[in-house]
C-alpha cells in the first residue's frame, strides 16, 4: 500500500471510500445512530419539558405528573442530575469506560516496562483501543451537560468545579498517550519504553482524581453516601477496571489478532492476569462488605438488588471466569473474557446506583429522608434509566468502534511491530 510518510509517521495512502465506507464504520454508524435518537430523547426532557396549564390543573390537580411539571417550572431542575432523575447509565457508562480504557493503557504501560515483548508488538492496537474508549465515556458524559451550564462555565469560570478539574486532567493524559503510540508507531522504541513509566503512573492518577471529580460532579458525598463509606472505593473501581479491560484486551485479541505469532502465548498471559486480579476482587468484596453501612449492604446482598448482584456481578465477574480459567471446566477465554466485560459493567451500574437507592440512610436518626416534597419516606427508591441514557450507552459503543477503525485504516495499528 503507497503511504505518506510525516515527521517519521507513516499515513496509509486511502480513499475517502475506504475511510469512512466500510464494514467496520457502517457497524459503528447503525450504533451511533442510537446515540442520535437518544441525545433527541434527552434534549426533549431538558428543554422542552410538559408544563402546567390552566385547564391541567382544573382538569386533575392532584396528577404525580402536574406535581412534577409545577415543581419544574418553579424550581428550574427541568433534566439536570439529580437523585429524582440521577441519569444512572450515563455516569456508570462514563466511568466503565474512563476506568476500563485507562485500565488498558495501564497494563499496556506496564507491559513495555517489563519487557513483555508478547504485549509490545501490539501495544498500538491496545493503546488506541483503551483511548478510544476514553473518548466513548467523555462522549458519554458530554450529551448530558447542560448547554446553558457550559456556556456559563466559561463565562463564569469556577476552577474548583469537578468539570473544570477534567479539563486539565484530560488534556495532559490524553496527548501523553498519544505521543506513546506515535512513538510506537515511527519505531522509537527505547524513548516510548521510558515514557510508559509516566503514563503508568498518570494512568492510576487519572482513575484516583477521577474518582474524586465524581464526587464532587454529582455530590456523591451526600447524595451517593456510599461513596464515602465503602472502604479504599477508589481501588475497588482501579481492581474491578483491570479485570473489564483484561477482558476487552482478551476479546481485541481474538477478534483482531488471533492470527498473529504469540497469539497463544498472549492469551495465556490474560489468562493468568484475569484469575489474579478477580483473586484480588473477591477479597476485597468479602471485607468491603463487612464494613459497609448494614442497610445498604441488606439492600444489595438480600434485598432488591440481590438477583442482579449474584445473578449477574458475582457470577459473570467472579464465579464462572474461574471456572473457565481455572481449568474445572475446560480452558475457554473468550467466554470468561465476554463475560468479564458484562459482569464488571453490571457492578460499576450496582455501585452508581447505590447511594441513590438508598439515599443518605437514616443519617440524622429521625427516619429515612424525602426525594423531595411529594416523594414517601422510604428506604429503598429505583428509577428506572431512561431510554434516551440506554440509547447513548449503545451509541458509545459505536464511538469506541469509529475511533478505533478511522486509526487503522491510516495507521495499520493491528499490524504486528517487530522489536528492536
């Protein structure tokens, strides 16, 4: 294939064709369509929400609706995070894909560090991969900003504001890594083995301050105390990232690589570093929940989040993995892999949601707290996740599939890099 060569890089050579009409991109269109229809779903309830009339309220005054619609318009929280509507999806999403794709990077990272040549020889691929779903999980979190807040924002800057600690925090990670897979890319291996160590270390830094521009982005303190009871959270989301992006690593690898030399070998050492980090998992389900607040606990482990927390977190991330891997069944990754990736999304869904459906307990020893003034004291409350948010959640995927197919077809990141 004739290529471009700038500042050492080589640019394949494509039409416009070839580019953006493929199978690869057509897949990743249908997909974001899905993102279209949902941002149109979303964009209806912010602005253009149903408002009491007149004859509504002659009509039936007494409607949960009319009471929704009157509190709206006289307090102005028409679609914005709240624990009435906290937009579940998208933040679970947002952070699934944040901590899973830095997660990649990390142990990409780690791998040039440790001369693990297996890794080094598609270390691209699975950079622009973890990047990509970087990109996926800000695209997540940006069609739920509120407009009139961004413009605001930048009017009237508050730099102690969690969407203003991500803007640094973003643009010095992202073109870090960048700058590595071009290095990759033009073969400068020695400068890109030296500079994996900051990105190792930027990688944890990333999910560690992110954890922390959540709490204070979506008030997780108060309205998701949980946040603040779980013992060492923020590990907890690093070690459960690492088995969901082994798992994606896993799935590339087969879809993408299982052609290559060292494909087996590569297999064998996600193996190995899926059944240590689910170890590590388990152990730390075990104590978290001894400590945690009881009611919140009974809600997860015997209440109405049981079914989907053994049925689906336990027993896709933790119970059948090591069954797969751990040879007492026979040996199947690819499974184990699949079912990691779903597992550990239903856990980060689990956690999101919990303060909210437990909101603030008895904190004040008088009795479970309102949602607000119409709402029953009680102490559980679910709401269920809009269509607009599952939507985008599909469209995201699409994202991470766009991104990642635009790279190749430029830049061969699937092709398998011989070391020097």
């Amino acid at each position: 294939m004739e290529k471009y060569t700038i500042l050492g890089l080589e640019i394949n050579k494509v039409s416009f064709k070839e580019l953006f009409f493929n199978k690869a991109m057509f897949l990743a269109y249908a997909l974001i369509v899905f993102a279209v229809l949902g941002v149109i779903e979303i964009f209806e309830l912010r602005y253009f929400p149903d408002v009491a009339t007149a004859h509504t309220l002659g009509a039936n005054p007494v409607t949960p609706e009319l009471k929704q619609a009157l509190r709206d318009a006289i307090f102005g929280h028409v679609g914005e995070i709240s624990r009435e509507v906290p937009w579940t999806l998208f933040i679970a999403n947002y952070m699934y894909m944040i901590y899973t794709g830095s997660g990649i990077i990390f142990l990409v990272a780690l791998a040039e560090l440790l001369n693990l040549k297996v890794v080094e020889k598609l270390s691209a691929s699975f950079m622009v991969l973890g990047l990509a779903m970087v990109f996926a999980g800000l695209f997540t979190i940006a069609t739920d900003l509120n407009l009139l807040n961004i413009h605001w924002m930048f009017l009237s800057p508050n730099v102690d504001t969690g969407m203003w600690l991500m803007l640094p925090l973003y643009l010095t990670y992202i073109p870090f890594v960048l700058f590595e897979i071009y290095l990759v890319l033009t073969k400068k291996r020695e400068l890109a083995r030296k500079l994996a160590f900051p990105i190792l270390v930027m990688s944890i830094g990333v999910d560690l301050v992110e954890y922390y521009i959540q709490a204070k982005l979506f008030s997780m303190n108060t309205a998701r105390h949980l946040w603040t009871e779980f013992p060492a959270l923020m590990f907890y989301f690093i070690i459960s990232a690492f088995v969901s992006s082994l798992g994606i690593m896993g799935l590339h690898s087969y879809l993408v690589h299982r052609d290559k030399d060292g494909y087996k070998q590569l297999m064998a050492l996600i193996r190995k570093a899926i059944l240590f980090f689910i170890f590590l998992l388990a152990i730390y389900e075990v104590i978290g929940y001894l400590i945690i607040d009881k009611d919140w606990a009974f809600i997860i482990l015997f209440g109405e989040f049981r079914g989907l927390y053994f049925g689906g977190y336990i027993l896709l991330t933790l119970i059948l993995p090591f069954l797969l891997l751990f040879r007492i069944l026979k040996h199947y990754i690819l499974p184990a892999c699949i079912s990691v990736i779903i597992g550990g999304f239903i856990g980060r869904y689990l956690f999101v949601y919990g303060g909210n459906a437990n909101p603030l307990s008895n904190r004040f020893g008088t009795g479970y707290e309102k949602y607000n003034f119409y709402d029953l004291s009680t102490s559980f409350n679910y709401v269920t996740p809009h269509l607009g948010e599952v939507f985008i959640v599909i469209g995201s995927i699409g994202i991470i599939i766009a991104i990642y197919k635009f790279v190749d077809t430029l830049f061969s990141v699937n092709k398998e890099r011989e070391l020097h």
